[in-house]
C-alpha cells in the first residue's frame, strides 16, 4: 500500500476506510490531470507515476514549480472553498495513478474522523512552508545553489537502486523550477559532470552519487 504522507495520522482501519471510498484514476504520459483555473473538484492522492506543476506567469510564459510522485497528494486547498480555482496545472511525466476524493467524499470523512481536519491543516502548512522556502532561495540564494538544491529534491523524487536516480525531465524544466535560464543550468550540469555526480543525456540527468549531491546541496 502507498504510505500517503496525508494519512499518516490515521489508524490502519481509518486509512483503509478513507482509500476505499476514493475513485481511482489513470493517467498516461503527457495526459493534462488538471489545468490552472479548472474548479477544484476532487484532492488527488498519488498512488504511481509521477506528476508536473505548471503555472502561467504574469507575463504569459509557462514556469514549472515542481515534480510529485508516490506518496504525494494535491488538491487539498481547492477543496475548502466552493468556489475554489485550480492554482497550477498537473500532467502527467509518465504514466500515472492517482486515488481521487471528491468534496462531498472529504466532508462525509471530516464529519466521521473530525481529526481529518487537523491532518489537512498540518498538510497545507508544511506546503506554506516549502513556498516559503522556494521564495527565500530565490531571493537570496546564489543561481547554482538553487540549481543544485532542485536538482537534490528531483534526485530524491527520481530515486533508483543503488542510489542512482535517473531523471527524466529536460533542463528546461530545471532550469524553470530554480529560476534561471536554460544555458545557466546547462553550465552548472556541466560543471557537476566533469565531478563525476552525474551524466547528461536527452532528456535525462541521471545523478550517479546522490550523497554527494545532496552534500552541495546542504551548503
């Protein structure tokens, strides 16, 4: 069974009662899951595969905030007001499964386990706290800095057998959840494979020593 970082603070029977009343979804690669600004109509619960964050700046160009995998939900935000907005469109990086629970679904659950509601708050808050995080590193923190710490976090989305992570996900991408432009993190993945961290192929950074990585990422 997926470990929902959602549900932890459920018991066993608790858990499974909630995951029996969702309704599973597939996804395929490049499959749109939601687009920004669609009404916020179900919390999904990501059971495989893994998911972008897309938003449209103020300006018109498309930036990605993020990558999702197992264990990971979305939506939760949308589902406490009634006329909640998407804020970010998801698709699909590969194929994908996701758990979904409708509002109506969520309140019949809050109204059963009253401490759902706590969980969700704990949730929201741990995801302000990364929002917060993201904005300081991009204010303050050196572009390779940022370069390196985005690409730490996909190294531990993307994690592999003997700790490679094989991610599959253009420098576009990267270069766009750090804040900078492609031929700066084009040159800053240059530099961590002439050290050996990592190689570079089409369409995929493959980190070999992701201890390492996550090494300069701490500093």
């Amino acid at each position: 069974m997926t470990d929902f970082e959602l549900l932890k603070g459920l018991d066993e029977t608790e858990r499974r009662q909630l995951l029996a009343t969702c309704t599973p979804r597939r996804f395929k690669r490049r499959d749109i899951v939601c687009h920004e600004g669609d009404p916020g109509d179900c919390l999904h619960l990501i059971k495989s595969g893994r998911l972008i964050v897309r938003v449209t700046t103020p300006l018109g160009h498309e930036a990605t905030l993020s990558i999702m995998g197992a264990g990971d939900t979305f939506g939760e935000l949308a589902l406490l007001g009634p006329d909640a907005r998407r804020t970010a469109t998801v698709v699909a990086v590969e194929n994908a499964e996701t758990l979904t629970l409708s509002r109506e679904q969520l309140t019949r659950l809050r109204q059963r386990y009253p401490h759902i509601d706590r969980i969700l708050t704990d949730t929201l808050a741990a995801q302000v706290r990364r929002l917060s995080a993201m904005v300081l590193e991009a204010l303050y923190l050196p572009v390779d800095e940022r370069v390196v710490r985005r690409l730490a976090r996909l190294a531990d989305v993307y994690a592999g057998a003997g700790g490679v992570a094989e991610i599959k996900l253009t420098q576009d991408d990267l270069a766009s959840m750090a804040g900078t432009t492609r031929a700066t993190a084009n040159k800053i993945l240059r530099e961590l494979e002439d050290k050996r961290i990592l190689t570079l192929g089409r369409g995929t950074i493959t980190v070999l020593d992701r201890p390492k990585l996550a090494k300069l990422a701490r500093h």
